[in-house]
C-alpha cells in the first residue's frame, strides 16, 4: 500500500496515529460551523492544547458549513490550529462540506505561509461519512489544489489516520489519485 506521494514540490503522507502529535506548522481540526470542541480530533485537541483554542474558535464562531478559521495551537507543537467546519451545527456533513472544507483549509495555509499541515479524516466521526468516500474526496482536493497552486508554500500535506481501516482507505486512495 502506498502511504507518500508528490505533486511538484509538495509530498503527500499518510501516518497513523494522533494528530495532536504532529510537529510541523498547522493542523486542521474537524469542525462544525459553530465551533465548538465536543469530542473526537476537536476534543483531544482541546485537551491536549488547551481551552484558549476553543475560546478563540468560537470569538469567530459561527461560519459556514465548508469553512475554515484560523487560531493559536496553545501548548501543541504546532503554531496553528486550522478548523474547517466539515459540518453544521446539526452535525450532518456530506462530499461536497468535506471538500471545501478540505480546499479553505488549504488556502489558510498559503495565507499563513505554512509549510508542513496535518489532516485528520473530516466528517467520519461524529459527522459518520463513509471512510472511503471522504479519502476520495479530501486526497482528489488536495492533488488538484497543488496541481493548480503552483507557487503555493506547503511543502508536506500528512493524513493523520486513527485505526487500521481508516489508514488502508486513505492508502488506497492515494494509490489511485491521479497526478
């Protein structure tokens, strides 16, 4: 199985693991439009970065189901938290949040100059998508975000995946992307 990948000057990695541990620039939290951090990736980064994440999420609360907001990472080994609301307050999420969300997220990173960003798999938790259609959909945006975002300044796009099945659906995923 396939677990790393370029496009330009950009590599594209799956991890399994816990994104919270992730050192690098940013990492995108699994949001809902209201910002708030219950449980799943927004409740361990909570936990482990601290409460002023959540209070500054939701000072800009709320936004869009598909959008994304930047805060500090708190005591995480990161300088940003990027949370991209994969769903709405009614917690239901769908293809088409997950890949906007995905694609604002990307552009914050531009925005902010990061290099390195993790991923964790938007809208399968609480959100209960399919594993295998949101690794279609979140890897197709980030191969054509960096096809078309030729001057953009990631250099390492990671897929932090919790669990055996969810890390194999990404891998075949990536596998099968087009270049």
């Amino acid at each position: 199985m396939v677990s790393k990948r370029s496009v330009g000057n950009t590599i594209i990695r799956l991890c399994k693991g816990d994104i919270t541990g992730f050192e690098g620039d940013a990492i995108v939290n699994a949001a809902n439009s209201n910002l708030w951090m219950g449980s799943g990736v927004a409740g361990a980064i909570k936990r482990l970065g601290g409460e002023s994440i959540e209070r500054e999420a939701l000072g800009q609360a709320p936004i869009d189901p598909g959008e994304a907001v930047v805060t500090d990472a708190g005591s995480l080994n990161v300088k940003y938290v990027i949370h991209a609301a994969a769903m709405g307050d009614d917690l239901a999420t769908s293809e088409a949040l997950i890949r906007s969300a995905t694609q604002n997220s990307l552009y914050k990173c531009d925005e902010l100059d990061v290099r390195s960003v993790a991923f964790p798999a938007l809208g399968t938790g609480v959100g209960r998508f399919p594993v295998d259609g949101c690794a279609n959909a979140m890897l197709d945006e980030v191969f054509l975000y960096l096809q078309e975002e030729t001057d953009t300044s990631l250099r390492e796009v990671v897929f932090y995946l919790f669990g055996e099945e969810t890390f194999q659906s990404f891998s075949r995923a990536l596998e099968k992307a087009k270049v």
